[in-house]
C-alpha cells in the first residue's frame, strides 16, 4: 500500500493512503489524566457524530498500570463535574457496546506487551477487513515526554501496520529546552518520517484560533490596519481559576512557559502576526508561521548571543500554596504565572509589543487575543481619555469576537461612549455545538491533515526563543514573585502591561450578551 517514494528522513510517504477501511486507534497512557479527560471524550464524540463508524473502528488502551477491559471502562466513565457531558457520553457509548475497547497492560520499553496489543490490534484487523484490505493504525501517546523515543521505537518494531497507514501523535511540551527537543525529534524521526508524526498543540484546534486565517486575509477591513501604523500592542493571555491539582510530578519540571507560553500561545502569536501564506496549503501555512520565529531575532544581532527576550520585560509567579503539594519541592522556584513581552523585527511589527501571558490559579478561566489599536490623530472628540479601539477575540469560554469602539452617547447631546460591535458565537449561531479542540484535530490526523499541527522547524524556533531564558529559570537566577490564588496574578504584571503602552479603557466592561 505505501508508495515507493521516500521523504527526508527517507521514510516512505503514504500518498495512497486509505481513507477507508478498518481503523484502530491505540491510546498509549490510556490509563493517565489526557486520556480520560480529553482523548477518550474526544473519540466517543467523533462517533456519536458518525465521523468515524463504529463498523470500522476499535479502541485500543495500553499502559503499565494493571487493569481488564472493564476496570478501564469504569475508570473512564467516573464523572468529572466540569466535563459532565463527555462523561456521559463516554458513558453512553460504552454502556451501549456500540464503541469497541480493549485494554493491555505492558511495559513502555519491553517487546513482549506491544507484540501483545499488535497481535490484539491484528485480529481485529481480520476481523473487520475491507474489501481492498486495508487498515489504518493511529496511535496516541497521552505520555510524558521522557518515554516517546522507547516507545516509538516499540511502535517500530512489534506494532507497524502492514496494510495502510501508521501514524504517531505527541503532544506537547515536547522536550524540555532546545536540545532535548532536537534530540527527541531525531530519534523519533529517525523512525518515522515528518508525515507520519503528528505534533498536537490543541489550541490550534480551537475554533476561534482557527478562525484567525479567515479574518485577517478573507477581510477587507483588516488588511490594512493588521500593522504598526495602527497597532500599538497585541495581548495573547491565558489564564486558569484552578492550581495544578495532583498534576505537581508534572508540572514542576515544566512551569508554565513550558506548558503554555512557548506552545499554545506562541502558536496563536504566529496566526496573528505571519504573512498572508500563499495558499491554504498545509505547508504553505507553516512555512509562513516559521518566519515569524526568526524576527524574534534581532537582525543585527543575529551573530552576537543577545536574547530575545529581556529581563526586564519579563515577569515571573508562583501562587501562594503551590509548594503545599506533596510533590512540588519545598523549595521550587517553578512559575505557575509568567507574563512576557515579545517583539518581531519586521516591516510590519517592528515596535509592536506582543505581551504573552499565562498564570495558574488566577482569578478567572479565560483565555483571549486583544489587538489594541493606536490613539486617532487629531482627536476632537477627547476620545482618548475613554479608551481605544481594542479587538478581542474571546477563545474560550464562550466564544466571541467584538470591537471595542467610540460612538455617540445615544440623545440630545454631541458626546462619545465606549461601546461595542459583538458577535457573540452562542447569540448569533443558536443550536451550533463548537467542537473540542480535540476533536477536530483527532479527526485531522485520521484525514491525514497536518495543517493544524506543529511541524519540527517550527518547534525548533519556538525552543530557541525560550530556551535562554528557561534555564536561567532552572538554575534560579530569575524568581518568581508570590501571588495570591485567586488574584490577577503578581502586580507587577499589570505594571510591566502599562510600559508596554497598554491603556485601560476606564469605567467599560463587556458583558457578554444573555440570548
Ligand atoms: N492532562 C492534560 O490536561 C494535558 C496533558 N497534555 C500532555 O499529555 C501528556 C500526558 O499527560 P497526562 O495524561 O496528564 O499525564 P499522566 O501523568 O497522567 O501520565 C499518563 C500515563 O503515563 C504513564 N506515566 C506517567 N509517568 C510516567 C513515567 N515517568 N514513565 C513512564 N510512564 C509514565 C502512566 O501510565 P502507567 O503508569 O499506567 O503506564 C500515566 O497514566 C503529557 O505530555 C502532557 O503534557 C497536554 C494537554 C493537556
Ligand atoms: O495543555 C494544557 O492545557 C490545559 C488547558 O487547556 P484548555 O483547552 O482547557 O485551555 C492546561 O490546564 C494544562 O495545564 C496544559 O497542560
């Protein structure tokens, strides 16, 4: 089935690919905090919504963790309070028999469980042959990092599809600075070539994220303003009403810039600021995010080691009660905040601070990209003391657009007010369901779209900004500031967010429509 012909990393490439036939998914990790809350969930809805068929496919977990069949089922159905629906579908689902699943235990780094789940995989590839008898083998791995390269070899060895396709998905952090990342990228791909693995960053699979190609290049309006003459900053803010809740193993080997700044919100910095790709071209679009990464880079500085990101536009929290985990050390200087200025060198952002910020246990769960537009010349309104144009595109949750603009105080008199031009996703598009990130982007893979993914150059960039500063982060030479749970993260962001030009629109807040 796979054609002759070779990429790169001299691995076959599979442009004859089935987009039929019998479809196993393996989700390695099964037994972890991905796979139950966002994996398992996304699969069962893709069902549900006949995007994959329950006459074609079959879930396979794998993990270290001893386990039958059942006790995984259960495991998966155990509510969880924010995620009460895709809980009950899993449930639904499984109770129904209509979605297959079957579970074994084996270690990550042995032969003998992964000739197991290929043999397992196999039967059910017999079993549900198609006409021309191909099969299509995706395979998840919800794991840390550190057991990719054993595992993909493991892949390699026992679990290749004979038939059809094999395809990976990693997610992210991948790596933990640039050089662990390259290493991990080229003992994978020495295994498996570039269109075969699939690097998830789910933000990229958010609708709103999405939607950035559309109205920055499919509008008019924006094309000319999309620039320093009429931008003063742009703010990409993250932010979570939860800490790390039993997640601290992991978590304080990362941080947050690893686990949000330098994949979720760089990525969405490069849709809002690369040029127009010259078609909608999977590669074309990356080729495009990529050049971004390189303006970070002070031309003249290019050749001399200056960092691309200063200290002083470079802040740093770890919320009060973090190192109250049992296994956050006593002394970890981990940031669970970081707010960060980053600047791009060229024609149409030089000047322009991109402002990055992310913090746990905050006082609310949002996350929104604000483009904030420059002061009108000649203001013979006063306008400049109510506020600027501000563009915000609300991410999550609840979706929504609008524009923050002045217009007439409605009656008699000649005066300006703030106010709004909103599209409001749940208010405009009544009974349309946003699916999950993960969906899409599962359903991506099994198309084999690579659009939404991350592809190794650009993982590398994303690496080179932040590394210097990551490991002056490791050894302690910069602290993160204490901050309150619950609050708007360390004060000095909010002060770092005013040099940066920023101005509060006073006495204005949007609400988002009741429908
Ligand atoms: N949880 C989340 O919300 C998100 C997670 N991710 C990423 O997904 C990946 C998995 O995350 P998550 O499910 O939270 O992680 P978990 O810590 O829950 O680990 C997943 C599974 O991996 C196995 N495992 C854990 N630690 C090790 C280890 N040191 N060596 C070998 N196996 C290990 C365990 O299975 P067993 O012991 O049974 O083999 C565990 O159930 C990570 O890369 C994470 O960054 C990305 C986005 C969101
Ligand atoms: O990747 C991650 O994302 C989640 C937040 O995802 P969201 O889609 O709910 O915004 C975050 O909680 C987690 O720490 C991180 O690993």
């Amino acid at each position: 089935m796979e054609k002759s012909t070779a990429d790169s990393s001299n691995q076959p490439l599979e442009n004859s690919e089935p987009e039929t036939g019998c479809l196993s998914i393996i989700v390695l990790g099964a037994s972890g905090d991905l796979a139950k809350k966002k994996t398992f969930p996304a699969l069962f809805n893709l069902y549900r919504q006949r995007f994959i068929q329950s006459n074609e496919f079959h879930i396979f977990g794998y993990a270290r963790t001893e386990m039958s069949d059942d006790d995984l089922r259960s495991r998966i159905r155990r509510p969880i309070p924010a995620l009460g629906f895709s809980i009950f579908l899993c449930y639904i689902c499984l109770q129904s028999g209509l979605v297959q699943m079957k579970y074994t235990s084996g270690s990550y780094d042995t032969e003998e469980g992964f000739r197991l789940l290929d043999k397992q995989i196999s039967e059910h590839e017999e079993a549900k042959s198609s006409a021309d008898g191909s099969c299509r083998r995706l395979f998840y791995l919800a794991l840390p990092p550190s057991v990719y390269p054993v595992v993909c070899k493991m892949i390699k060895l026992c679990c290749m599809n004979k038939c059809g396709w094999t395809r990976i998905v990693v997610e992210k952090p991948f790596g933990k600075d640039l050089e662990s990342a390259e290493k991990l990228s080229s003992q994978i791909g020495e295994l498996f070539g570039e269109h075969q693995i699939y690097r998830i960053d789910h933000y990229l699979g958010k609708e709103m994220v999405q939607n950035l190609l559309v109205l920055r290049f499919a509008n008019r309006l924006f094309v000319p303003l999309w620039n320093r003459d009429n931008i003063d900053n742009v703010q990409i803010v993250f932010r979570e009403d939860f800490g790390i809740e039993g997640r601290g193993g992991y978590f304080d080997e990362y941080g947050i810039i690893r686990d949000i700044v330098q994949n979720h919100l760089l990525q969405v910095l490069c849709l809002v600021a690369m040029e127009k790709p010259v078609s909608l071209d999977s590669e074309h679009i990356r080729d495009e995010k990529v050049k971004v990464h390189f303006f970070f880079m002070e031309m003249q500085n290019l050749n001399q080691s200056v960092e691309p990101i200063k200290d002083e536009e470079v802040v740093l929290g770890q919320y009060h009660g973090y190192r109250d985990d049992s296994k956050v050390p006593d002394h970890s200087n981990t940031p669970t905040f970081a707010s960060i200025i980053l600047r791009i060198h060229n024609e149409r952002w030089e000047g322009v601070p991109f402002i990055l910020k992310a913090g746990k246990a905050l006082s609310s769960k949002k996350a929104d990209i604000r483009v904030q537009f420059k002061d009108v010349p000649g203001d013979i309104f006063n306008c400049e003391k109510q506020g600027r144009n501000e563009f915000v595109m609300r991410l999550q949750p609840s979706e929504a657009m609008y524009m923050k603009l002045a217009v007439k105080q409605p009656g008699l008199e000649m005066s300006t007010v703030q106010s709004e031009l909103d599209l409001s996703y749940k208010q405009r598009y009544h009974g349309v369901t946003i699916p999950d990130a993960y969906e899409r982007l599962l359903l991506d893979t099994i198309h084999g779209d690579q659009q939404h993914f991350v592809r190794r150059d650009e993982l590398k960039a994303a690496w080179d900004i932040f590394t210097p500063l990551l490991h002056r982060i490791d050894i302690g030479e910069l602290k993160p500031i204490s901050y309150q749970q619950g609050s708007r993260g360390p004060a000095e962001a909010d002060e770092l967010l005013l040099r940066a030009g920023y101005i509060r629109t006073h006495g204005y807040r949007w609400i988002p429509p009741a429908l």
